[in-house]
C-alpha cells in the first residue's frame, strides 16, 4: 500500500453527497484498502487497477496516476471504469472515483468487524460470486482467474546464472518508475542460436508471471500458419466469443488487440526467426507471414496492458524503428553464459575433469551452452565422460551439430552479408567500416554496406568495437575452416 500516505493524511475532500470528512487519521481506512484489495486479489484487480485505486485513494486525477505508472490517462479511465464496477458489485453499492472513500468510510464498521473474524464464511460484507466477478471485471464472458499455458516452455529448474540480467528484463518488462523504466509492450531477446534465448525467457517469463492474469506460451518452432497460429491463441486463451466473432486475419487480430486490451497477459512467442526469410538482409518475415509483423507492430503500437516477450536469432523488422531506452519497446542480446553457470552445467551432467580442464573446456565453448551440451553428448558418448581423454586427442570442437549450428546462421545469410563475413575471417581482427568499404565496396553502394552490416548486428554476428567491427571467435573458426574447404 506504499501509495496511499496512510499514517497522518488530512482528508479535507468534499465528498459527493456533501459530507466533509477533516482531520482524520486513515489508519482505519488504510487497513479498510488493504483488506479490500487482498479480499480482491488475485482474482480480480490487475496490478494496473490497484494503481488507479491507489491514485483515486490519494486524491489524484487521471492525469496524474498516467504520469506516475507511464500510461495513458484515457486508457486509465477505462480501467478506472472497470474497476469501479467490480467495487461496486463487491460492496453491494454505486461506487466512483469520487465517492469511493466515502463508501468505504460507511462499510468500515462493518469491516473492522470482519478482521476481528477468522472464517470468511462469517464474513457479514458482501461477497463477490465468481460469476459476478466475470461480468464485473469484463462486462463480458471473458476470463477472469489467472490462466497458464506453458506449451512446450522449457523446466527452468535446471537454469544457471544470470541473475543480475534477469533483474534488469524483469524491470524493463513490468516497468519501474525508479528508474524511469516504462513497461514493456515487447521485449525481445536476440541473440545467436544454442546462447540461451529461449532458456532465458522462459525463466524470465515464470518469475513474472505472477503480475499477469493470463499467460501463453507459442513456439514458432514449425512456422505456423498465421491464420492457424491466431485461432489456436485465442482458442487458448479460453475467450470462445472472440474466436467466433471474426475469421479473417485482420478481424482475429482485432478481437486478439481487444483481449490484450482487457487482460493483463503475458504472450511468450519463441523462435521467431523461424517465420523470416533466409537468404535475405535478417529481420524480413516469409513469404505469407507478413501477419505476424503486422500483429507486432500493434502489439508495439496499440495501448494495452500485456506484453510480448519474442526470442529470436535475429532482430524482425520494425523493432529497431520503435525501441530505444525510455520506449514500450526493447530488445536485448543475449551473451554468452558466465564460466560458473558453463561449469554447474557441466557438473549437472556429471562430467568428470581437473578444475582446469573444466575451465579450459567452458572457454572453448564461449559461454555457448548448446555447444557446451552438444560437445559433452560426444564426450559422455565415446569418452566415457572424461573430460581429458576427449581435450587430449581433440580441442577441435567443430564438427556434427555444432558445425550444423554455425553453418544454419551461415547459410541463412544475404550474398553481401556473406562476403563481409569472410572478408572479416581474412583479416582476422577489427575492421573499420573504411576498411570494409573499401575493400568490399568496390561498385556496392555505401547504403548497402550499412544495411547489410545492420543485418549482421541485429542477428548478433558481429559486434562493434571502439576499432571497428568483430565476429565471435567461434564463427571466426568456421568461417575459416569452411574458407579453406572452398
Ligand atoms: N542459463 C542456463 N542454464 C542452464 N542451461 C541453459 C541455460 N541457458 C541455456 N541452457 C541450455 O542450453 C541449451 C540451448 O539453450 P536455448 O535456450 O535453447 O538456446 P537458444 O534459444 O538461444 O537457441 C538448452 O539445452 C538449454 O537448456
Ligand atoms: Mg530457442
């Protein structure tokens, strides 16, 4: 109840029906709001309703709340609205902005009574039925206790490290006004293929699934149609009237915007990037996916209260164009793992080495913990788990999968991303743009190097330096390997 400056606040409101409440201490009615919220919660009031009824408590206007919570003052006195309803039906009386310290003043007896009491069954107040807590908070037949599809997420039992990152997406995703964090609409987490997109979502999406109603997992994984992926959402999500109301596209989307709108959810869509084109400058949906970037772009566009975490090898078009550090949309690169995450990965499944060996290993791995997985299957396979025996015959770490891995990103490149791939292998350090310019460039406008290097970044190929542009070591590796096989 941090908002509501209970201890000594001097109320000196003229309430609607002309009664004048001074001078009072709302110890009495602090303790009335925070019984009435936890009678509430967590089946109806969304963490944004607490807020506009934290702000109404304390007096402010809509503006004022929208400032506070980085939210649009009409889009709140939609949810002002609703949850004036859902009040008003819990305390058998007419309850708005205005007169809600007053009716509670008039229920406080009654209240005081209830705390006094264990059994909610003796509870003298009126109760809030099921039923009428559906109408109450959606006016219509949609959802109202908290629902969970974690589809084929992974267990996040076994997850390492990360912690501080976590905290900081956890902060992006729900906002913090500390910080000046505005809740994200979408947040994507970017980053090569096997670093831990999807391990981290779907860690970063149970730790804060307590602050959604709703939350829906979806693999992109086959590429689904999107006609077939927007039903089969909306048929999830329970709301059958809206899976009724429409059967074009555009139509779904609507009726899915509406629901984002109305439900606090939180949307997981993994593997993106199965759904872009290869072959072409990154970020670029296939051919008849097009929806999907429609979809996102009013997911990032609309006001709402749900977000979108995307995992994706590479950064969809669109995203760049709204993100930024104080906007509703953000992007994160996922690195590589810290050793000590590597070695409890090691250690959980039971790979036996010298403390330098394991060490030596996690590095050859570059905090890549698919290759990490993919090399010990080889290790536990023919080497019967020893570390060393492996490392001693072999450090070389492409082949089989891994090299499939490398080689997928590879082949998914444009032409001129590919040539600057090998250019930056050839050299084997830094390159300026100049550099590559120049001796890339040849008859390719300068417009086009920029794009293609764009593209490179945003499916976190390469990096940018103080001296110029690198590729991760690994990539490096292939990259030359595969030169020399040429
Ligand atoms: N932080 C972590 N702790 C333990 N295992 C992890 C961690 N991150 C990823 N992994 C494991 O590494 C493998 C690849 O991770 P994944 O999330 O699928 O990568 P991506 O989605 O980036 O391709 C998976 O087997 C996953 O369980
Ligand atoms: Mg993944």
């Amino acid at each position: 109840m941090d908002n509501l400056q209970p201890k000594a606040e001097a109320i000196s409101t003229a309430e609607n029906n002309g009664h004048v409440i001074k001078q009072e201490r709302s110890h009495e009615l602090e303790e009335l709001i925070t019984y009435l919220v936890n009678y509430l919660k967590p089946r109806v009031l969304s963490d944004l309703q607490e807020k506009v009824l934290r702000g109404a408590w304390s007096g402010q206007t809509y503006v004022k709340i929208a400032e506070k919570t980085f939210n649009d003052p009409d889009y709140l006195k939609g949810i002002g609205a609703n949850l004036w309803k859902i009040l008003s039906e819990a305390l058998s009386e007419n309850v708005t902005k205005r007169n809600i310290k007053l009716v509670v003043k008039r229920k406080h007896q009654k209240l005081l009574d209830i705390n006094q009491k264990t059994h909610h069954e003796e509870i003298n107040l009126p109760k809030v039925t099921k039923s009428a807590l559906k109408t109450a908070t959606l006016g219509n037949e949609s959802v109202t206790n908290s629902y969970r599809d974690w589809g084929d997420a992974p267990d996040s039992s076994l997850f390492h490290g990360r912690t501080q990152e976590l905290a900081t997406l956890e902060r992006w995703l729900i906002g913090d006004c500390d910080r000046n964090y505005r809740r994200s609409r979408v947040l994507a987490l970017l980053g090569i293929g096997g670093i831990g997109k999807t391990a981290l979502a779907a860690k970063l999406a149970r730790q804060v699934a307590p602050k959604f109603d709703i939350v829906i997992w979806k693999s992109l994984r086959n590429a689904p149609n999107f006609k077939n992926f927007l039903s089969e959402l909306i048929f999830t999500s329970g709301d059958r009237q809206m899976f009724c109301i429409s059967d074009t596209a555009e139509g779904q989307i609507n009726n899915l915007m509406d629901y984002l709108r109305r439900n606090r959810c939180l949307l997981i869509f993994d593997h993106l990037d199965n759904i872009l084109a290869s072959g072409k400058l990154g970020g670029q949906y296939l051919d008849g996916y097009q929806g999907y970037g429609q979809l996102l772009r009013r997911i990032q566009d609309e006001s709402h209260q749900s977000s979108v975490i995307i995992t994706s090898r590479e950064k969809p078009t669109g995203l760049s164009l709204r993100e930024g550090r104080k906007s509703l949309v953000r992007s994160h690169v996922v690195k590589g793992l810290a050793k000590d995450a590597m070695l409890k990965i090691l250690d959980d499944r039971g790979l036996t080495g010298s403390e330098s060996t394991l060490q030596q290993f996690c590095d050859r791995c570059e905090g890549n913990p698919l290759i990490l997985k993919m090399a010990t299957a080889t290790i536990e396979a023919l080497f019967a788990g020893d570390l060393h025996k492996f490392i001693s015959h072999n450090n070389n770490l492409l082949y089989g999968g891994i090299w499939q891995l490398l080689d997928q990103q590879f082949q998914r490149l444009s032409g001129l991303e590919q040539q600057l791939t090998y250019y930056l292998a050839l050299e084997n350090k830094d390159a300026s743009f100049t550099q590559l310019a120049d001796n890339i460039g040849g008859k390719i406008p300068y417009c086009q190097i920029i794009e293609a290097l764009e593209s490179l970044q945003g499916r976190s190929l390469i990096e940018i330096t103080a001296t110029g542009f690198i590729q991760q070591p690994i990539m490096l590796e292939y990259l030359k390997k595969k030169l020399l096989s040429n």
